[in-house]
C-alpha cells in the first residue's frame, strides 16, 4: 500500500502512463523474478542488485533502490536511494 500511495503522490499514474492496476508485487525473489521475466513489463522495479542484473536485458527499464551507490549494471537500469528519491518526491 505504501508503494501505491508514493506512486501516486509521484503522479505516476496521471503522467508516467503507469496503470495503476498493473502494479503487481511478490513476497519471493524467485517468485518476483520469474513473473517479471514473463510479463516483459516496461517497468520494473527492486530492490535486489542480483535480480535486477538478471533481468537487465528482458525488462526495458528498471530502477534499483539501494541506500548503497552501485554501479549501473547497463544503459536500462537506474538506481536510487528510495523511490520517493527517483520520482522527485
């Protein structure tokens, strides 16, 4: 719920073109990795570095949330400390 309330708080759904009701969530890596990998979304976001280098050339855009500065894993990967960091919120 709290992911949903700083999407829309970011306007995400109102200018980012994100549907609000494709917002999908998963309790386990392996779970979130295998769906996200199957539904190509445009958008994927984690906060797994191992996920997101997994599905770095499936997913067009990703964002990793880390407190940690990392290294950009390729061109399609964006990271932030927090999303409400990354929308400007």
């Amino acid at each position: 719920k709290r992911v949903l309330v700083a999407l829309e708080e970011a306007g995400v759904f109102t200018s980012g073109g994100l549907v609000k009701d494709k917002v999908l969530f998963s309790s386990t890596e392996n779970g979130r990795s295998s769906f996200v990998r199957q539904l190509e979304p445009d958008w994927h976001i984690d906060t797994n570095h191992e996920i997101v280098s997994q599905l770095a050339r499936f997913i067009k855009y990703q964002l990793h949330i880390s407190p940690y500065k990392t290294e950009r894993t390729a061109a399609n990967v964006f990271s932030a400390p927090s999303l409400e960091l990354f929308f400007g919120s």
